[in-house]
C-alpha cells in the first residue's frame, strides 16, 4: 500500500511573502504583473524590497514587465528601485515608477523600452520556446533599432546589448523582440487551493499571468503568487481556475491592505462583473478645455465601432459618451482585456465599469495588433510638423510608450487629444466663444519631437485617418504633413493658433468653426447625429436583382434642400442604368415636416421614370394613412405595407 501524502506535504506551497522571496538568486530574471494600479503583488513586492534593504541580496535582477505598476510614489514597482537591487529594466510604461526613473536617468542601471503588447506577447513566446517576437509594431518610432532600438539612457547604448532586430519578411521589413529566460514569475489571484489552482473571480484585469506562469516554468523557474484567500484542494470550481497549480511554486497569503483591488479602491464589483451599477450615477464632467476635447473628439465616434481609450485626457471621451447616452451603442475597450462597459480613470485606469467582458492582455493586443480597433483616442504630449506625437519621453523624464505604439499603429483611425499648450493653460467660454485667459507657457506644436512614439509619416504612408484634437483648433493628417481644418469660435487664428507653433501648417482656405454644441452647457444631443445614417449610403442599387433599396428608416426630412439632394442621387445612380428597375423603400420611423409633404410627394412621382415596380413600408399606421392619401391624389400606387416581407412579396407579384 502506497504511503499517504502528509496534510503538510499538501500545504508546502503556502508560504510567507519573506519565505517566497527567497527563492529570487542575485542575476535572475523576474517579472511582475499588473496594470497601473490594478492587480500588483504588492506583498511580494514589500517583502523583496525589505529582503534587499537587511541583507543586500539578491542584486542585479533584470526586472521585465508589460504595463506600468504603481502609483507614481512609493507602490508597485516603486518598492524595487534601489541601486544594487535592480540592474536592468525591461518595460512598457515606467512613468508610474519615478524610483525606477532616477536609477535609469542617472544610469546606475540598462534601461530599455518595448511597446506594451510586444511584452505581453514575448512571455507568451518565452513559453513556447521560440526565439523572439516578430511584429511590425515599433517601425518607424524610438523603439526601432534604425533610431534607439528601445534604449533609454547613455549606459545602455554604450554597454547594453541589442534586443530588438530589424529583419525581412516577404520584402516586408519587421522587428524582431528576441525573447529570454525568466527565472522568476511574480503574479497575483484571488483565490488559491493548497495545490497551487489559482481562480481570479475577485480581480479586475487577468493580464499576462497565464503566459507569464508558463514562461517562468518552461525556462525552469519558479512562479509566485500573492491571493488573497486560501481554499483546500478539490474545492474550486475547476472552470474558474485561471493559473493552474502545475504552475505554481509559492502561494502568499497578503494581509488586506497589501490586496486592494487597484491602488484606489480596495473592491468594487463593477470591476470584476460581480454587478452592475447604473451608469447614470456617474456625474457628468464639468465644462473645461478637457470636456472641449472630448466632445469634439466624440464626434468622430461612429455606431457599433470598437474603440480604445488611452489614459489621461482621452478618458474624458467616456464620460461624454455616457452622458450622451450613446456609451450603449459603441464597445469601449481598454490594453489589458476589458470590453464594453465604461473604462475607468486615474489609478483605476485599465479596469472598467460594467464590462460585458475580461479576456487576457496579449489576446487583447493580438485582436489589436490585427486591426480589430475602428477608432483609437491617445494622447498627445508633443507634435510636430510631419505630425510625429512623443508621449514618452521629455528632457530627462520618460516614462516609456504602454499599449500607444501598438494601438496608434494598428487601429483603423486614430484621434490624438491634448491642450493646445500646456503649462497654467486657463481658458473660458462666454456665450459660446472660447478665450484664452492665460496661455501654456510650453507650446506643444514644435518643429521636431523629442522621441518618436507615433510615426507620422509611417501612418500616412499607409493612407491611416489621423485626427489632432485640441480644445481651439483640429488638425487633419495629409501626405503633405498637418492640415488645420477647424477653428474654436472666438479664436484668432494668428494670435492664439500660428503665433503659438513651431511650424506653420497647411491651411487650404478658411478652416470651419468647431461646433457650437461643443461650447455649450447642455448635453450636445450626440445620439441623434450618431444614428444619424448619411443619405448616400440609404440609397442601394443591387445589380445582381436589379432591385433598388432605398432604406429611409429614423429619417426626418426638414428641407426642401434634403428633397433636391435625393432627387440627385436617385438621377445619378439609376440614371446611367438605361432600364427600370424594382424599387422598395423603407419608411419605419420616417417624418417630415408638413409643409414639405408636397415636395416629397412630387419626388416622388418624378423618381416613377426609373421604376418598373416600387412598394414601400412602415410599421407606423398614421404614416401609412398619409403618405397613402397623397398618393391617391396624384394617382400613384397608395399602398404601403406594415413590413419588408410583404412588400417584398408585392413587388414579386
């Protein structure tokens, strides 16, 4: 008879963050995960560091993560900058880790950058053995080996190895992010069984820690992580269970102030898809330069389009669209895995309220990366004229490019957001007109940026959308470099525009006035526009039926100009045809104004020259009743159908 295993043998995983720490050897590896303030170890992070500071071991680990973590003071990676502790730092974003900053700013350290998603990748890519990461995000920015190959201070481009290659593929160039052994995983769950399963009900954000746990064990490493509640073996639902206990070396217990749910609340279950909050209880933004941008930038918002959010002034786009009430009818996303639902802000950014989803951060990139994003909203710190943005990196502070690089490179369309200036930029609206009160004392719109995070030129070359929104003017990207196309009523356009830029951009005319709504108090009544279908795509000619859709549903006409521009695309579709065609139009939800009710009329006996059959249908009854009597008294055809089906089934008799 086989011997038992002890109950100590199945609880040897369990340890103390001191005990687990100890396992990290001087020279290794170690990753971390998390995301700003969301789902950070800070137990294991307090107990190395504290390890560190008694016994000056271990030194020189090479610290490589995806997202930034921490609260730009003292938590998250804060807890590791010390010299002698760290020796290399590999990251996405370290701008919440200012401890961190001085070691590489005053190269006591190698310091390197990668976009977001490449990190989030190469763990996966690490796991699977494979020599590195290839992608074309980084091409044409600061991370390309042709300019820094991702190398932040002068002791990495003297000392420091090259990580990143520039290689062909099928005469298509790409980088290549070669992968490395990770010694240490340090992850964070909600809820591990004695065996190592470990279950993330409670977390906002699953992350990389998947990929991360599978790195560090198939390089022969130890994985470690911090939970918040222990559960005997056999005892967690086994489809919950993300991290299994395979994976899992140490198991950490962290005292409740150590697991907060992000760095600014300790739990919220909007966060983690426990419930869902009614999403008018949150208050609207106050009107300000930030609410100008966003709602000048939330109307290039289009229906059922999946968008991203940056951090920082794009969130404001969010908040405009809840208050708009038209947050219902767009899939807001976040880089490290949220879908739907509003994304959050500040120390809670990368989480989101009432999401309708959560999957991994590099399946997120990989959905990105692949141009799933119809729109992205970014900051932009610095521009100039080939309309390059530097979100990374000014004077001696960087702070590193997060998910920008691979979001801005990828998505169909890209809108970058910011103050016109910056630096006690004080504005304010008096009867719809902005006045600059006080201007920035730093001018944003420069010659030439500092660091290359999005490459202008790259973007154009490839025909991408690129809108530059600020709160008194709205470039455009051209071939040709920035286009000024709008103006902020109440602006001079020498004074407080060209006067306040480096370069001069291309002006083809008078730019048009930003819209009024944007200045006012009241919500702009954004809804209606979104939904708002243009006339040339309600008018469809399908060769292969030779049936004519015209599709006026939710329509209002409330001009005779409307009428004439209907009159002029039917002409110009049906026209050039040469023969008659089946006509079925769509009248649900259509008005217009009574005293057009003629005009249209006579519309539409005119377009009867290109029908060889017409129906047409609306579920509304008094519509039906109406037109029907205008027709009858010019003795066309009265009759509309209750629904497509019948008038499909008129039109073939």
């Amino acid at each position: 008879m086989l011997p038992q295993p002890s109950n100590h043998a199945r609880k040897g995983k369990v340890v103390s963050a001191e005990e687990a720490v100890r396992i990290i050897r001087s020279g290794d590896t170690i990753a971390t995960d998390g995301f700003v303030g969301a789902c950070f170890a800070e137990e294991i992070a307090i107990a190395l560091e504290n390890h560190f500071l008694a016994t000056g071991s271990p030194r020189n680990l090479t610290l490589v993560y995806a997202a930034g973590q921490g609260d730009g003071k003292d938590r998250g990676l804060n807890h590791l900058g010390h010299e002698g502790l760290i020796g290399t730092v590999i990251g996405g974003h370290i701008g919440l880790a200012p401890k961190l900053q001085r070691l590489i700013r005053e190269n006591l350290i190698f310091g390197y950058n990668m976009p977001q998603g490449v990190v989030a990748h190469l763990f996966r890519d690490v796991a699977a053995g494979k020599p590195g990461t290839i992608t074309r995000v980084g091409l044409g920015t600061f991370i390309d080996p042709r300019n820094d190959g991702g190398k932040l201070n002068q002791k990495t481009f003297k000392e420091g190895k090259d990580i990143i290659e520039l290689m062909q593929i099928g005469g298509q160039e790409y980088l290549l992010y070669k992968t490395f052994p990770i010694h240490v995983a340090i992850i964070r769950g909600t809820t591990a069984d004695t065996d190592g399963n470990v279950s993330m009900e409670k977390e906002p954000l699953t992350l990389e820690a998947l990929a991360m746990a599978m790195a560090a064990k198939n390089s022969g490493g130890f994985v470690i992580v911090q939970v918040e509640r222990i559960a005997d073996r056999g005892t967690l639902n086994s489809r919950q269970v993300k991290i299994p206990g395979i994976l899992v070396d140490c198991i950490v217990l962290a005292p409740p102030e150590h697991h907060w749910q992000t760095f600014a609340d300790r739990y919220n279950p909007s966060f983690s898809g426990e419930v869902k909050i009614p999403m008018q209880s949150i208050a609207p933004m106050e009107l300000s330069p930030r609410k100008i941008i966003a709602r000048r930038a939330a109307f290039e918002l289009t229906p059922n389009s999946v968008v991203n959010l940056g951090i920082g002034m794009p969130e404001g786009v969010a908040s405009v669209a809840n208050e708009e009430k038209v947050i219902e009818y767009l899939t807001l996303t976040t880089e490290p895995g949220t879908i739907g639902g509003m994304p959050n802000g500040g120390l809670n950014f990368g989480t989101a309220t009432n999401m309708d989803c959560l999957i991994d951060q590099p399946y997120q990139f990989d959905f990105y990366d692949g141009g799933g994003l119809d729109t992205a909203f970014l900051g932009a710190a610095e521009v100039d004229e080939e309309g390059n943005v530097n979100v990374s990196k000014f004077g001696p502070r960087f702070v590193g490019p997060g998910g920008f690089i691979n979001i801005s490179q990828n998505a169909k369309k890209v809108v970058f957001v910011g103050t016109f200036t910056a630096g006690n930029l004080q504005v304010s609206i008096t009867k719809g007109m902005l006045s600059i009160d006080q201007e920035g004392k730093e001018k944003k719109f420069i010659k030439q940026v500092e660091q290359k995070t999005f490459s202008g030129r790259y973007a154009a070359q490839n025909h991408k959308p690129v809108l530059y929104v600020t709160e008194r003017c709205v470039f455009n990207l051209t071939q040709e470099g920035m286009e000024l196309i709008e103006i902020a009523p109440g602006i001079d356009l020498q004074k407080n525009i060209l006067d306040q830029m480096a370069f001069r951009p291309i002006i083809k005319g008078k730019p048009k006035l930003m819209d009024a709504r944007i200045f006012a108090t009241e919500p702009m009544g954004l809804k209606n526009e979104l939904l708002t279908v243009p006339l040339e795509e309600r008018l469809i000619y399908n060769a292969q039926e030779n049936i004519f859709f015209v599709n006026f549903e939710n329509m209002c006409i409330r001009s005779r100009g409307e009428i004439e521009k209907i009159r002029s695309l039917i002409t110009q579709i049906l026209g050039p045809l040469h023969k008659k065609v089946q006509a079925i139009i769509n009248y649900d939800n259509f008005n217009i104004l009574p005293d057009l009710v003629d005009d249209y009329t006579d519309l539409i006996n005119d377009a009867l020259q290109y029908y060889e059959g017409v129906t047409r249908y609306t579920t509304r009854a008094f519509l039906r009743m109406k037109m029907g009597d205008e027709l009858e008294k010019r003795h066309l055809a009265p009759y509309i159908y209750a629904s497509p089906e019948e008038a499909h089934q008129a039109l073939k008799k």
